[in-house]
C-alpha cells in the first residue's frame, strides 16, 4: 500500500521528465540556511531536490511582518541581517542577495542562481537525479526601491529578474491587497513599470490592491506573472483582526480573467488558508478553477512556501501534485505546462538576466 504523497512509478518517472519551477518561496527571508537540510519550514535543497523541483524564485522583502513595517528592522535582525544593514532597504535587499549567493557558493554546484538565458535553457536537463536546482531572485514590495526608479538597475545588476510592486502593506508604488488604502498605481508605480521593461525585470502583480492591477494592466504586454494566489470563489472568508484574509489576498474570478486575458501568468499558492483546504483534492480544485478561468497557457505553481502561511504540502510532495492533476483528468501536456513550462516560458521572454 502507497503511504499518502507517494505516487506510482509512471507518474515519478512523467514528472521526473519534465522541468519543475515554483514562482515563488519565502526561503530566503525566513532561512539563514538552505544549502543542508534543517527540517523546518517547508523547502530546502534537500528537500527540492527529493520533490524534483527544477527552479524556483526566491523572493526577498524589505518591510515585514506587519502592515505598516514597524516591526520590520526586530524581524530581520532576528533573521540573521546585520545592524549595518538594517538601516536602509538597500541594506537588507543586499544582505538577503549575499544569502541566496552565499548557498550557491557553499552548493558544491547542486545549487546555482540563473545569470543568463543559457542558465534557464539548462533548467531540467540531464539527468534527473544528476541535475541542480536552480533560483531566480525575486523582490516583493516597493520600499525596495527607497523612491527611486532608478535604483531597480542596480538591483537588476546583481541578479534581480522579477519584481512584485506590492507586498503585505501600501507603499509608495500602488495600494496592497491587505493595505489599508489600497489604492491604485501611482506615477512612480507607473515608471517603476516602464523601468521593468526596459531593463527585462519580469513585473509581477502579487499583492497588488484590485485598483492597482486594473490601473496596470493597460500599461503592461506579455510576458508578466501574478506569482502567488487563491480564489475568493473557493475561499473568500474575512478576517476580523486583521486586514490580510482569504477574501482580502485571493483573486475574484473577474480579475483572474482580465489578468490571464491581458496574457498574464498566474501561479496559484499551496496555503492551506488561501485554498481553503489541507488536501491534495483541495490543490487540484484550485488548479481545476484556474485552468477553467484561464486557460493551459496562463497557470503556473506559485507556493509562497516557506512564507509563514501553512502549506498543503511541502516541497517533497510536488510529484504528488503531478499525479493529482493526471488523477484530475487533465492531459500530460497541459499538467507541463502548469508544473513548469509556463513559469520558463515567461522567464525567458522576460528579456536578459544580469551578467
């Protein structure tokens, strides 16, 4: 008898064939340590490596955890950022890059971070149990930038290729989803948008309050992403403490239409809170919805693992959802698709990665 997560060997060997790409972990933000298997949380090479996870994006944030940042500078000092960096968003940005090079160097190759196209090109090649596990960096939330548009060049120059103008509280940019305005894009949101696009930083509406993303979707053209989300039609429950909640966080079905219309790629989360549901048949609902809405072309898997939410299933388990979705009766192209070939194609057309 199979033990709950394992799958049969056709499904091992399918998903073993096919690259594997989550849009978006919390590993560098919450982990001093990836590289070696430490049993918190919910991925770490190990375990990325057991689950056949080819790529993934790790995001870093500079104002956390509460909506109104004040708490941010105790949070990531306590997450191993030194005093000196704390005192500017530079400062932490730099310091969490230092963190995700310092896994590659410390890898011995088994980790490296995507520099170039030919680095993507490389994703899921070769042997499955002989290849690496690769990383982009992400950035969500525009304090980042410290009000300067101009400053995403020099985050770009040291690895930067996606960013997310929102995060979990309003900012200078656009109004976030479970701010407390939530207002829409701004004119330096506005630049910020044309600067992405110039310099091949793939813009990423995660978090993003519905006025800010109705206000950039005329101003955007493929390829971009909504890296990380549920649905309010499976779970939209409130909150009575807190402005972040299902309802607040999740995308209307309105919304995921228009984004995957306009051509956006929408990853769905593995949080048990934002699906509604701590089972697999729960993740394969939420794949089932977002397919229904958007199309084969526009879903991707965006976990938010390792992002303080609880998840269905951790990184050891993606070969699972593989088989929930052959299970679900969706073909071997399309489950693919959704489990990485999305997530590549939108990364490769995103334009140059820094040198």
């Amino acid at each position: 008898m199979r033990r709950p997560g394992q799958v049969v060997k056709e499904v091992a060997e399918f998903h073993a064939s096919i690259p594997v790409v989550d849009l978006l972990l919390g590993s560098a933000i919450m982990r001093r340590d990836f590289v070696e298997g430490h049993g918190r949380g919910h991925a770490d090479l190990p375990r990325l490596q057991a689950g056949g996870i080819d790529l993934v994006g790790l995001s870093i944030a500079t104002r956390l955890p509460d909506l109104r940042g004040t708490f941010s500078t105790p949070f990531f000092w306590s997450q191993g950022v030194g005093w000196r960096a704390l005192r500017s968003d530079h400062g932490i940005a730099d310091a969490l890059i230092d963190r995700v090079e310092g896994w590659d160097s410390a890898s011995d190759g088994a980790f490296r971070i995507v520099r170039s196209a030919e680095d993507l090109d490389a994703v899921g090649g070769g042997a499955a149990e002989g290849r690496a596990v690769a990383a982009f960096i992400g950035a969500q939330g525009g304090h980042i930038l410290e009000g300067d548009p101009a400053n995403l060049a020099r985050l770009q120059a040291r690895g930067l290729r996606m960013l997310a103008l929102a995060h979990v509280m309003d900012n200078a940019l656009v109004g976030s989803d479970t701010g407390v305005r939530r207002g829409g894009l701004t004119g330096l949101g506005r630049e910020v948008i044309a600067e992405c696009r110039r310099l091949g930083v793939l813009v990423d509406l995660a978090h993003m309050s519905e006025a800010g993303v109705r206000d950039a979707l005329p101003l955007l053209r493929p390829p971009f992403v909504l890296s990380h989300t549920g649905f309010t039609a499976l779970a939209g429950g409130t909150s009575r403490w807190r402005h972040y909640s299902p309802r607040t966080r999740n995308l209307s079905d309105e919304l995921a239409r228009d984004v995957a219309s306009a051509g956006g790629v929408i990853g769905v989360t593995l949080s048990a809170w934002l699906l509604g549901g701590s089972t697999l048949g729960t993740v394969g609902r939420a794949f089932d919805h977002a397919l229904d809405l958007c199309g084969p072309s526009q879903v991707a898997v965006g976990s938010d693992m390792d992002g303080g939410l609880r998840m269905v299933v951790g990184a050891t388990s993606f070969p699972a959802i593989t088989a929930e979705l052959l299970r679900r009766g969706h073909d071997r192209g399309t489950v693919a698709a959704v489990m990485g070939g999305n997530a590549l194609r939108v990364l490769r057309d995103a334009g140059p990665a820094a040198g």
